[in-house]
C-alpha cells in the first residue's frame, strides 16, 4: 500500500512539474499614458500619441480615431492607465472598442474601458480640457512608432 502512495505521488509530482514546464507564458500588464485630442461637428475625428511601459521598456505609439453621432466642440484628454493581457508590446496595436459604460469618457468624466481583437483591454483615467459635447460612438487604432 505505501509503494502505491510512493508510486502515485512520484507521478504526479513528474505529472505536475512537466505540465508546469510545458504550460503557456501568462499575459502581462503594463502602464499606458495616451494624449488625445478631438473635435468635430456631427463626425468627430481624433488623434495623438502614448507610451507603453512594459518589461521596462517604452513603446511609443500613436492614436488616431473617429466618432459619429452628435460632436461638437474640441478637447485634449490625458489618460493614464493600464494595458491588461500582453504577451509582447506589439499586442497593443489594433482597433479598440468600447467595453462596457464607456459614456462617462465622451462627457468628460473619469475613464474607459478597451478592448482590441487580440484581447488586450485598456483600463484608462483622466481629465478632458477643452469644450466638448459629445454623443458619439466609435473606435480607437492603436500603432507602435
């Protein structure tokens, strides 16, 4: 009985640390801060540059972006915030979408959710200057400089 126990847990112990050896590399996080500024009348367009902070490192990338619904006015927004599920810095490239309420962003209140088609969610903050009015929906192109 105890050569069973012996047995059973040499296997899984082997069983466990060949799985653990052998398993996918986790997504990572890292720190993003973006300036944008928009403005429009009806069709509000938009554009401006961030940087990724991640292993260390910065990445510097650019914003552009469109909206269409009910636009006017012209505003800058600084967001900090965070690049959730990167396995490397050029995950954060692509089209973003707005995850969940969303709206507090385009009114100038404090953050927004996004998410691109490989996964990685941005979880942004921050304050909006200028005067804006803005009932828009639309997305975000992120692309490494």
């Amino acid at each position: 009985m105890i050569k069973y126990r012996i047995r059973f847990l040499g296997v899984a112990l082997f069983l466990l640390t060949t799985l653990g050896i052998a398993s996918p590399s986790h997504a990572e996080s890292g720190a993003v801060r973006v300036v944008f500024t928009k403005g429009g009348f009806i069709v509000g367009v938009g554009g401006g540059h961030g940087v990724l902070n991640f292993r260390g490192h910065n990445y510097p990338f650019t914003v552009s972006g469109m909206s269409v619904g009910f636009t006017i006015g012209a505003s800058t927004t600084n967001l900090v915030g965070r690049a959730l599920n990167l396995r490397s810095p050029a995950d954060i490239q692509g089209t973003y979408s707005v995850v969940g309420a969303g709206g507090a962003l385009a009114a100038g209140a404090g953050g927004v959710q996004l998410q691109n088609q490989r996964g990685v969610v941005l979880q942004l903050a921050g304050g909006k200057v200028g005067v804006e009015l803005s009932a828009a929906v639309g997305g975000v192109t992120v692309t490494l400089e």
